[in-house]
C-alpha cells in the first residue's frame, strides 16, 4: 500500500495539493506503479483521472492517455499544465506543426502524459513513434467504448487491443464509470486485461435524487422544477432531438432562463462557446442532446433533468451522474411517458444495425422501462443493474412517496412455471410475445405448430391483459426473478431466486401498470 511518505503521496501533496487518497486511488495508484494492469470501475466525479496521472508522475517516461474526448483534451491539458505537469495532446485538430512539436517532446522524454484519440493507434506512424519512446504506463478512459453491448461502442477502441501485444511489459489501466458485469467481462476480453486486477468503487451517488414522473406537460414541468427547487442553479436539460433542444432551449430563455442549446448540428464554434459559458458563468441550463457532457468537470451542476426517455441505464446513470460532483444535494429528475416507448421503439424497428444490434438496443431499453417502472427504491435497481446491492435510500421519488403496488405473486408463479415447463417438457425457450400468447390461450400459428396448447399452462392467464402481462414480464426482469438467455435471441430464462417464487416463499410486488403501446412484432423474439 500507499504510505504517507511515498512517492505517490508525496505528487499528490506538491503537484495537486490534495491531503489524502480517496477511495481505493491509493491501491489503484501502487498497483500500476508497480507494473501491474487495472481496470476502474469508479463512478463520475470519483477522481479516475488521479489514478493514471499519478503513476504516470512517477514511473519514468510518459503515460500515454487514450480519450475519445478531443473536445477536452485542451481542457485537460490546461488544468495539468498549470500546476506544473508536462502534458500535450495528439489529435487530428492539430496542424503538423504542433504534431511535430508534441512528437519530438515525447520522443525526448519530455512530456510526463500525452493524450491520444483512440484512431491514432491505428496508425503505423503512431505505433513507430511509440516504440521509440519511453512509455509510463496506457491510460484508457472510457474503457466501456470498446463494449458493443455497452450504449456508447466506439469502433475505434476495438484497436486498442494492439497494446497488449505490442507493449507486453507497459502497465495498462482501463478506466469507466459505467460498466455492467457484462460490460466489464468484454472490456476485460477485448483489451487483454485478464490478469488486470479489478477495482469496483461504490456506484451510489448519495447527493443525488432520483425522481421519474409521468410526462404531461413537459415544459411547465420542467419550470415548476427549475423555478421551486433550482432558481438560479447550474443545470442540464437532456432532449433526444436538436429540434427539441432548440424549442426547450427558447422557450427557457423566453420565461428568463439563462439557458442555452447544445447538439452536433451546431457549428463547433458555437458549441465550444456554449460550452466554456457552461463552465465558467454560474446557473447556466445547458439544453443538450447526450453529445454534450462525456468528461465535462463542473462540480456545482444543482439538477440533470431528461425531457425524453434515456436510451439505456448505462446511459441515465452516467448523464445524471453529472449532477452534484461536489457532493452537495441535486436533484436527477425525468419526465417519461408512453409516446417515448412508442418512440424508440419505433427508432429500434428502424435501426439499420443487424437483428442481434436491435435485440441489444431493445434489452437496453426494456430495462431503462424497468427502472421508471420499479415500486421499488430508484437507487437499489440502479445499483442494482451495476451489480451492487443496496437498501432502500430515504432519498428518490419511490422512498419518498411510495406508489401503488399490486400484489402479483400468481401472475408471476403462472409466467414462470410457464418457462420452466417448455424448458423441462420440450427443452424449449421463448421471449415475451410466445409465453404471452401461450398463457392468455390464443391459437397462433406458432402455438398450433408446437402443440403448446397441451401445456397445462395454457390459457392459465386470462385475468390480465396483454399489455398487463407485460408489465409483468419487465418487471420480473427488472427485480431479477426471470433473466434473458445469453443466446442472443432474448428468450427468457428462470433465475436463481425465481424459485422461491415458484415454491410461495417469496412475494412479487409490482407497481400498477399504465396502458402501454404494442410491441411492433419484429420485435417480439423467441
Ligand atoms: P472522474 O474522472 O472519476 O469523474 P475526476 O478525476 O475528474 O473524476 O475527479 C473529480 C474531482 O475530484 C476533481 O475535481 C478532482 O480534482 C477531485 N479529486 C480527485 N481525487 C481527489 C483527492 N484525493 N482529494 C481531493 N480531491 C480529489
Ligand atoms: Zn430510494
């Protein structure tokens, strides 16, 4: 470990003027100082940046950052300089000038960090330049790019796996504030990090409260948040169109907001003034579409608030993550109704991406459902998702008001008997639509073709709608007591703790479900 003394305690005191590590930094730092590989899991605002730069003060030669954020790096490079640190950065907004410049400080052992965009590791000239020059240590940030089942797969990332190979003896770290357990198995796999040791902090986010209300009238919702509990304060409004950023961001500024749009349809000077405005005046609204805010470090954001259903969990919990990094209390606040399901929905019917991309996309979503379905505390099936279990929190909408919950233990125990039987009778699995049409007793082509109808749970469901059905399903998804076949085709499974259901020793409580739109029957998997 770590101790007062050490030399990493000792850059931390004189180059950033911090008392102490937090957190898991301390062995996070120790482990790629000494030549071991990690990957972070540590949620916004936890201090990653620490990790790397440090090792990368001590070790002799240079850390070799790999960022997507290029937007940033100026900003980075900045903040490191002005307290003495050598750093630049190598991207494509430079003239070959200043690429040479930064080339020849690297070769010379002059830069303590560089920041690379992840495509420049494709190039030769790159890798050339790399093997004549003394590397610290690889720094990946947002390692859960290299995720195709993340929400935010960068192609580029994929290359990276030419470190390992090439650079055998350099430590690597990867670091990401979103990762499931799946996400971390493939960063693992992709960048070679299977003997990485593994740090996990605490996902919670304790300042933050989480609400999720029915959406009505989003834009006097949205005022009636800012004006009663954030006047003044610094705050992010996220739409998933640059229309409506644009509408919410005139609309605000009509009711005398200072508020002000952001998305990649405005031209890159104007983003980057919005942007430096958001960062530097104080009680900005930033309207964005999520191309804003990856890496931006404005510790008093008060209030995150989503006009649109995010896309993923992955995806709200980073965005909301922005709110509160100072630790004070702020508010994560979403509105969702049913033309966002229809929506997206819809946008994943259209997706050009293959069948299983669409299938990903739509159990990103369906778990997103879960969460502004849960009756449960928001931040338990948060951190839940992250695989970190919790108690109930005293701090989100759910705690504070609990909403109407009905008692579905025997739906549940039909649905689930359901699987079990096709599974152990006919080692069959079925998604959704199938147990739906198996359960409600309708003679489909499919259920004609497998004699379903002999199944003693055939027709056993009739008190619920299929819209209430599937309800159902999402939620026993969400809570854990059915699972998704790693198949890849969404076909359902029974979990560990679907027994208990099965056997009566567990009670499934469910939050009252609204009318929901029909499932387009591409989607419908199994
Ligand atoms: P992340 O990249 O995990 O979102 P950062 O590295 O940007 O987080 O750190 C978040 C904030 O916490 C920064 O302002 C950083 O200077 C501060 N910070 C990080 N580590 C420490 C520490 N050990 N002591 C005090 N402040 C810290
Ligand atoms: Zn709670």
């Amino acid at each position: 470990m770590v101790s007062p003394a050490s030399p990493a305690s000792e850059v931390l005191h004189r180059v950033f003027g911090y008392e102490a590590f937090r957190g898991q930094q301390a062995a996070i730092v120790d482990r790629v100082i000494t030549g071991g590989d990690a990957l972070v899991l540590m949620p916004t605002g936890g201090g990653k940046s620490l990790c790397y730069q440090i090792p990368a003060l001590v070790r002799s030669g240079t850390g070799v950052v790999v960022s997507p954020l290029i937007a940033l790096m100026q900003d980075q490079v900045d903040a490191l300089s002005a307290v003495g640190v050598r750093a630049a950065y190598l991207n494509s907004t430079q003239d070959a000038d200043e690429r040479r410049r930064v080339e020849s400080a690297l070769l010379a052992g002059e830069l303590d960090l560089v920041y690379l965009a992840p495509e420049r590791l494709k190039l030769d000239s790159t890798l050339s330049l790399l093997d004549r020059s003394p590397v610290a240590l690889f720094a990946i940030d947002e390692a859960h790019c290299v995720s195709q089942w993340g929400h935010d797969f960068r192609p580029d990332y994929l290359a990276l796996s030419v470190l390992h190979e090439r650079y055998p003896t350099v430590p690597r770290i990867a670091l990401t504030a979103t990762a499931t357990e799946q996400t971390r198995r493939e960063i693992a796999a992709r960048l070679d990090l299977g003997g990485a040791e593994l740090f996990i902090s605490s996902f919670d986010r304790p300042n933050i409260q989480y609400r999720i209300e029915p959406k009505d009238q989003p834009l006097r919702q949205l005022l009636q948040l800012i004006r009663t509990e954030h006047p003044g304060d610094a705050g992010i409004v996220y739409c998933l169109s640059r229309a409506s950023v644009e509408k919410t961001a005139a609309a605000l500024v009509a009711e005398g907001i200072s508020a002000l749009p952001y998305h990649a349809g405005l031209d890159a000077a104007t983003r980057s003034r919005n942007q430096s405005r958001f960062l530097r005046e104080d009680g900005i609204v930033m309207v964005a579409t999520i191309a804003f805010g990856m890496g931006i470090d404005k510790p008093d954001v008060r209030f995150v608030a989503h006009l649109d259903l995010p896309k993923s969990v992955e995806g709200y919990y980073q965005e909301t993550g922005r709110a509160g990094r100072d630790g004070l209390p702020s508010t994560a606040w979403l509105a969702y109704g049913l033309q966002d399901v229809v929506q997206q929905r819809r946008m994943i019917d259209e997706n050009e991406g293959d069948l299983a991309h669409r299938r990903r996309l739509s159990a990103h979503l369906d778990a997103m459902l879960a969460l502004c379905e849960t009756v449960e505390c928001r931040r338990v099936q948060l951190l839940a998702y992250f695989g970190q279990p919790s108690i109930a929190c005293g701090n989100c909408d759910t705690c504070l008001s609990p909403p109407e919950a009905w008692d579905g233990t025997v739906p549940a125990q039909k649905l689930l008997s359901t699987v079990v039987r096709l599974w152990r009778e006919r080692h069959q699995r079925f998604g959704a639509g199938h147990l739906i049409d198996i359960l409600l007793g309708r003679e489909t082509e499919r259920v004609r073709s497998q004699s379903h109808a002999e199944l003693k749970t055939f027709g056993i469901g009739t008190e619920l709608s299929e819209q209430e059905w599937r309800g159902v399903v999402r939620q026993l998804l969400a809570q854990g007591l059915l699972g998704v076949a790693a198949d890849g085709y969404g076909t359902l499974v029974i979990t560990d703790a679907s027994a208990s259901v099965l056997d009566g020793s567990r009670t499934v409580m469910l939050r009252r479900e609204t009318a929901r739109p029909v499932r387009a029957s591409k989607q419908k998997a199994g």
